[in-house]
DNA sequence: TCGATTATGGAACGATCATTAAATAATATC
DNA sequence: GATATTATTTAATGATCGTTCCATAATCGA
C-alpha cells in the first residue's frame, strides 16, 4: 500500500516514556521528544497525533513495569516477605537516585489525571496490575496461615496498595536519612496484615 | 524611604498559591500570575525575582492550609473519628468537585520536590506540619485507649500520614463510583491502630 | 513501471514562554 | 521642596512552545 514505518514503535516509545517519566508532561516539549526518540517532528505528529497522544501511548507502554513488580511479586519467598521486597525496593530505588523519577503512574496521576478523566482511566489501569498482583500475594500469605482472613484479600491488596502510593509521595521528599522512617511505615503497614 | 507597596502580600500569595494549585508549577504560566494577582509583570519580578520565587512564597503560604487540618483534628470527638473525619473530608473534597485539585504539597512533592530539593525541604516542612497533629491525636487516643500503645505514637503517626498520602493519590485518579473503595482503606487504616 | 499511499525530515507557523528594560509615580528623609 | 529610593506599568526581549506544511522518499497493488 505505502511506504512501511523506518521506526521501531517500542524504542520510541520507551524513549517517550523515559522523558515524560523524568521531565513530567508539562515539563517535556515536543523538541524534548524528538531528542529523545531520534524522529523528526512530522514522524511523530504523523504516529501520534499530537503530545497528548505520545503521552498515551507512552503511558500504556509504562504498563508493562507494573507486570514487572507483579512478577517480582512471585519470585520465592513468603508473601509477606515479598510485599516488604516490593515497598523496601521501591523507597530504595529512589532514595539511592541522584535524579529522583518516582513512578511514571503515580506522577500522571497527580500532574495529570485530576484534570484529565482519559489519563485518569489508564493511571487507574497501570494501578489495578500492581493491586490485583497485591492481592495474589496476600492470598497466598492467608492460606499459608502468614496473613489474617479476618478481612477479605481484595480489601487488604487495596489497604496496601495504598500505602506504596504513599511511599511514592514520601519518598520524593525524603533523603538517605529518612529511610529508617519509612521503613518503619513500611513495618507498620505489613503488621497491619497479620 | 521610598514608594510602599500598593499592593497586600497575602492577597498575592493566595491567588498566586490557587493558581499553582489548580494548574501546577509547570502548567502556571507568568501571564496567568499576573492574570490571578492583578499585579504587573514587573510588580511580581520585582517582589519575587522570578517564577520559583512566587511559586516557593505561595508554597509557604499554603501551610494555613495543613494548620486548619490540624484544628479540624483538635475538634471535639474521639480521636479515632477524628482521624476518620480526616480522611474522609480529603476524600471527599475532591470526589465531589467538578474541578480536583488535590493538595498542592502533595502535588509539588511529585511534580517539582523529586527533581528540586529546595521545594523538597518546603514541602517536608508542610507534610511535618499534619504529621504532628495526627501524631497528638493518636496520643489522645493513646491515653483514652482507644489506640493501642504496643507502638509509639510518631510511628503510628507517620503510618497514618503515610495512608493520606496514599489516598491522595487514588483520589485523583477515583470517580464518584469508588467511593466505597476508598473508604474501605481508611476503615482498615484505622482498624491497624487499635 | 506506474499511480496511490504513507513515512520522513526540516523548515516555518503564530503564540506563548519567562524575564528584563525603561519610563513614570509615589513616598521618606533631609 | 529637593533627592534618594522603591513601586508600578507597559513594552519589548530572545527563546521556546505545540503544531502544521511541504517537498522528498519509499513501498504497495496493479
């Protein structure tokens, strides 16, 4: 029919992902993502649409590290043991960074999802991957007697996702010094579960 | 000396802090500084030097904002409802509007404290703020025993300030329908302090 | 090989960005 | 009332904003 893409969809898009995730979407200009992803801007209007469109697919892309804490979620270990991996390599991650990125959901929710309802839909689905990865976990850790099955698994997957967005949020403030705070969150929140 | 100001400081801040608050430090542009406050551009560059500047004073300005938090807690009631009506009240604030918003420290704890860590200490100072009220109120609940003191009353206290923090961010991505949801993590945030 | 179709890269669009310069106005001290 | 000092207002700065246009290139089915 006609000339075929040069480009490789998913390295662009990463790309996208990376700026949006570490210059926020505001922050990033369009000449920000042509840097970044090496196509000139009438390739990537022409794919995209516009930089709304960019920052959906770039989004939608991002899901695929949600899975990758679900994954991690899995690895051996007790399910106890494996939410306090998640939440302690979260708080590490960022509090071990010269430059600080967070989480490209949890930021898209606070930057952009209170004014923009189609944003807030994909946030909300990168966030029902991590929860429902949560709540496996938990309900491995209530059938092996860890976690109590006083309350029900989706319950406690959302009391705890909970307090990681909260992490998210402490984290960007916090220094190197204030990790023995959060870790003592991160304590209180898997008590919490027994 | 010489010419006074025409102009009041808090009325300024406050517009400028709604404006920051509404739109975000990137999204607020000098014009609508100006177009907010009524001041000049060069009333505003000369009072503030520039757009960090205002954006810092205004940052300042909104801890009122978590103060009044605080009163709310000191309101007669149990502490644990006071810490419910807490929660519920962030919740709701912004579930029910047409326009959410958030919290602009919250907001400006992802968007702008992870990448500048000068706003990263304003922001700290104003999250410091809550963490204390909702500390005192669980040591009044502490002594009323109506929380358990098996651990202390600042980590309970950051735990809970941790959960709001959480809530924050799944407000702004929450409709009117996950209400129930979101008030199932406050019921099991609560249930963790007893 | 041709025509239709789409991709590409770069120039160009008007608008807006944050910031500054300059001219005028208002006050305090002397 | 003169002078020094600061506030206010307006215009203008060069840079960058998101987006579009256009000429060229590459591939398809016919």
């Amino acid at each position: 029919m006609a000339r075929p893409r040069e480009f490789d969809e998913d390295r662009v898009l990463d790309a996208a992902m990376e700026t949006f995730w570490r210059k926020g979407y505001e922050g990033t200009s369009a000449q920000d993502l042509v840097d970044a992803t090496g196509l000139g801007r009438g390739s990537l209007y022409a794919a995209y649409a516009n930089k709304q469109g960019i920052f959906e697919q770039a989004l939608r892309r991002y899901h695929k590290r949600a899975q990758g804490h679900v994954d991690q979620l899995r690895e051996p270990g007790s399910p106890v043991e494996r939410l306090r991996a998640l939440m302690e390599g979260i708080v590490d991650v960022d509090l071990g960074a010269s430059e600080k990125r967070g989480c490209l959901a949890t930021n898209s929710a606070i930057e952009v999802a209170n004014r923009d309802p189609h944003v807030a839909d994909l946030v909300r689905g990168n966030f029902d991957i991590l929860t429902r990865g949560i709540e496996e976990t938990i309900r491995r850790g209530q059938d092996a007697g860890e976690i109590r099955s006083t309350t029900d698994a989706e319950t406690l997957a959302l009391f705890v996702f909970n307090a990681v967005q909260g992490l998210r949020v402490l984290t960007s403030t916090a220094g190197a010094k204030d990790r023995a705070k959060l870790t003592t969150i991160i304590d209180q929140t898997l008590i919490a579960l027994t």
